[in-house]
C-alpha cells in the first residue's frame, strides 16, 4: 500500500516562531471595559502585535457585555461567534491544517469565523460613576473548544481582575509553552501555576466519545439545555438537520449560547454547515442581512436576549424561548407546540413556538426515560449521556444509507489504470439513492416510523447535506488519487521500469499545485534550490 507521509512538526522545531504556539490555540486576548463616552470599548488586546479589523473589534466590544435587561451581576460566562475579516491568509494556517486532518469535523478550525469566549464581571462599586465594575476578559480562537476555553479562563480571569495586566502577559507567555493541538495526544498545559492536562479526540475514535478529556467538548449541559422543551427534541433534531432558521430567545448570554451550542451539537457526528451565532445582538453586523423582512429566513441558528428580537424576528418560522435553567430541576410539564402569533414578547412562557410538521413520529421511549430521569433526580451527567446517545444513533441511522450509496460512487480498483488519468467519480443521483431506502434504508438502525422519505428529499435541498457531500466527495477524490498514485508505483516495480516521462510530468504538476496552494512565503521556501 502507498501510504501519505505528513511532515511532523515537534515543538523544538525551529520553524515555529516566537507566539506561533500561542497562535495555535488563539488568536489574541481581549480586555473590554465600558466606557461613560464612548460605551463598550477594546482596552488591551495580547500579544500586542495582534491584528484585529475595526469591523471585528466593534464586534468584539458588543458581543463581550451581556444587554442590560439580562442583569447579570458576579461573574458570566458565555460565547459568542463573529464572520472574520476578509483577505486575512497566514502561512501559520498551512501548519495547522495537519492536526485538522484528524480532528472530529465538530472540532476542525473554524474558518471564517471566531469564537469569542467571555468571563464577564459585574460588581456594585460606589467609586465608579455608575455605580458598577463592568469588565469582560475574552479570548478569540479559531478553535471551538468550548468547554475547555471556559475552564481555561476560571483560571485566568480571576487572577486578571486582581492583578491586572502583568498577570495577562505571565498567562500569554506560558500559552507560548504549550504544545500544538495534536488530535489523539494527552497535552499537558501548564497555566498560571496549574496544569491542565487534555486529549483533543481524533476521527478516528470510536463515535460518541469525542469528548476532549478534562474538558474541551461543548460546555453545556444538553440535556439542561432541552429541559423546557423535552417533548418536541425530535422535532428540533429535524429542524437542525434540515437548515432551518431557528432562533432562542433565553434570559441571559449564556443560557443562550449554551442552548444554540447544544442544538448544533445535536446532529453530530454530521456538521452543522450553515451559521449560527450562540449569542446575537442588534448591534451585529449581520443584524440587517439577518432580520430583513424583504426576503425569507436565512439558514441560520441566532441566540438572543433582547426583548426587542421578539417583535424583531417574530416573522420567523422558528422560535424556542428558554426560561431560567436554575429551575431546570422541576417537573417537566409537556407542552403543545405554539403557534407563532402567541409570541409576542421575550416574556412569553417557555417552549416551541412553530407550524412545522416533523416527518418522523415521536418517539415516546426517550421522552418517557428523560421525564423518569428528572423525578428520580438523576445526575445530570446521566442525563446527558441519554441524550447525546439518543441523537448520536438517531443521526447515525439517518447517514449510514447516504454514506453507503456514497461509497457506491467509487470506481473500481480494477477500473485504476497507471497508464491512463484517474477515473471519475459517479455523480449523485437523488433517485437512484431514494430507490436504495426501500431495502437499505433507516429502518435497519432505527425502530422510529415515518417519513423517511420526505426527511431524505428535503435534506438533499439543504446547506448540510451540501457540505457534507462536498466534503465527502473531497476524501474520495483524494483516495482515487492516493490509489492511482500506487497502482503506478506498483507497474514501475513489476516491470522495473523508470517511470515514462509524461508520467513524471503529472506527478511534477500534482506537487507544483500543492505548491502553489500554500501561503506566498512558504512557496518561496520551497522553490529556493536546495544548498550543498
């Protein structure tokens, strides 16, 4: 077998620079204050030579307070997430693209947004004109690594707001120590005189256990997250797998983004391909292009907490108001799904507030074991694992049938010549996979009855069925590659050959395109001859 070999770039390698390990994990630490002139406003940025847009700072200064209805007082934590500047291309991104090859797809990088991961402090303080403390510490990564990030700063934030910035430098420095995030290894990450220890998960591991150890999956507690609305997460698991525009309406910034996070989690191990923003605000910059009444929807998951979004977005087909999780632990009360003219202020009570019918009959086992789970006082460490175990399956029964027509697209091995180009890939066709359901369909994985059917044809329309595919598509076409590479390989071994000249030609053109796909001062690097 030809096997692809990856340069593997350890820590004591001199092409990492001073703060590329720092920049492995983060793009930069932000301090934001409020200001009584110019309102919320970017204080301290680390490292200093960190670039950040005005557009991406004004949406860093926004996103980082909770609104003032939500009252939070002490300490908050929450995320949000913002598109990032256009034109921004670092040779640093090639280097990290080899631990994304092996993450989980919820765990890759990224790419046109941030994370914005926020210890916000709000303390009464008779010193101050308004009488409060309002400071936020966030850290901006390309990573979502939620739950991690969040633990990282109990451990940061604290000592910030005593020590101030000399504490900020210490924590930036000791982050430059760290080692990369390498999928599949135990990293051990000293901090502020701490250390946390984590294992990033790979592809590769078995499903429903990419949890990063310690830390590091989705922070929130899902099934505290779905406890106001245990009796319609079916019809929110159809929802989510289909694209739609959804929106949460919940009383502070982080029962909002926990509840969206959640949401996205749901479909998993499947990305969520279209946007979603855990925590949104009407100063966003999206907020135009997101609540216009001109044209539908968008494909799109919005968290909110401004009383103002519920007259704002009540044109949406979608709506979920989450009251005070504190009270999670009541009875669980089942709710009709409401129309949407009773949504006519954030005060409403909890629950879906939509007219979508959901293709699949519910399923009362789950509902039944969730509401036992609640009267007996069941951890909710337990509670989750149902949960998470209860979507993983129900996912997975809905994409084995597409992954398996998938793989009948590939050619032949026998159909891979060495003295021909690689063949072509077969293309989709909608009807002929609808044909195979009817014998190798859901119903083999998955007791639950209904529309199969109509769920199939409507997920082929949407954003994630798109970039799934893509991305499938991306993986065979590699394989084909990677398969006609070897049964080249193989031809000029058997026959003892040297390669023919338009054969070496091609394998010339496939690296200079590698090439010419890096960063323009790593091309340069490698087109320099190489020196005796």
């Amino acid at each position: 077998m030809l096997h692809r070999i990856y340069p593997v770039k350890h820590d004591t390698d001199p092409l990492l620079l001073p703060w590329d390990r720092f920049s492995a994990w983060l793009h930069c630490i932000c301090v934001v204050g409020f200001d009584l002139e110019l309102g919320q406003a970017v204080e301290v940025i680390y490292p200093h030579h960190s670039k950040l847009s005005e557009k991406e700072k004004t949406s860093i200064c926004y996103l980082s307070f909770p609104d003032s209805n939500s009252g939070c007082l002490g300490d908050t934590q929450f995320c949000f997430r913002f598109r990032q500047a256009s034109g921004r291309k670092s040779s640093l991104g090639c280097f990290l693209d080899q631990f994304d090859r092996d993450a989980p797809v919820c765990l890759k990088r990224d790419q046109g947004h941030y994370y914005g991961y926020v210890y916000f402090r709000q303390v009464r303080d008779k010193s101050l004109k308004r009488g409060y403390f309002q400071k936020s510490l966030v850290l901006i990564s390309k990573l979502p690594y939620v739950t991690f990030f969040h633990s990282l700063l109990k451990l940061v934030a604290p000592e910030y707001f005593e020590k101030q910035e000399p504490c900020l430098e210490a924590a930036c420095n000791d982050i430059d120590r760290w080692p990369t995030p390498h999928p599949g290894k135990i990293l051990v990450l000293p901090i502020m005189g701490t250390v946390m220890k984590v294992r990033i998960p790979t592809c590769y591991d078995k499903p429903g256990t990419s949890q990063l150890v310690q830390s590091t999956q989705v922070r929130m507690r899902i099934a505290v997250c779905f406890h106001p609305v245990f009796f319609h997460i079916q019809m929110l698991w159809e929802l989510v797998l289909l694209g739609e525009a959804l929106v949460v309406m919940a009383p502070s910034p982080a029962e909002s983004s926990d509840t969206v996070l959640a949401l996205v989690s749901c479909i998993s191990p499947l990305r969520y391909c279209s946007d979603f923003r855990p925590y949104f605000t009407i100063h966003d910059n999206e907020f135009k292009e997101y609540t216009t009444r001109t044209q539908a929807p968008p494909s799109v998951i919005l968290g909110v907490t401004n009383p103002f979004f519920a007259k704002t977005l009540q044109h949406w087909p979608h709506i979920i108001r989450i009251g005070d999780m504190k009270q999670a632990g009541e009875t669980v009360k089942q709710m009709k799904v409401k129309k949407l003219k009773n949504l006519k202020t954030l005060d409403s009570k909890p629950g879906v507030y939509s007219a979508y019918k959901p293709f699949l009959n519910k399923d009362e086992d789950i509902i039944k074991q969730l509401q036992k789970g609640v009267q007996q006082k069941r951890p909710s460490a337990a509670q989750n694992a149902i949960l998470r175990r209860y979507f993983l399956e129900l996912t997975q029964s809905f994409i084995i049938p597409l992954e398996r027509y998938v793989a009948s697209l590939m050619p032949l091995q026998k159909n891979i010549s060495p003295w021909k180009s690689p063949p072509q890939l077969r293309p989709f066709l909608q009807e002929d996979f609808m044909k195979t359901l009817e014998k190798a369909g859901p119903q083999l994985t998955s007791p639950l009855k209904g529309d199969w059917m109509g769920l199939y044809r409507q997920f082929l329309r949407c954003p994630n069925f798109d970039g799934w595919f893509r991305n499938r598509r991306r993986e065979m076409m590699k394989k084909l590659e990677a398969l006609h590479l070897e049964a080249v390989c193989e031809e000029v071994k058997r026959e003892q050959l040297p390669l023919r000249p338009g054969t070496l030609t091609k394998l010339q053109a496939h690296i200079d395109s590698v090439i010419l796909s890096l960063p323009d001062d790593l091309q340069g690097i490698l087109h320099k001859p190489s020196t005796p």
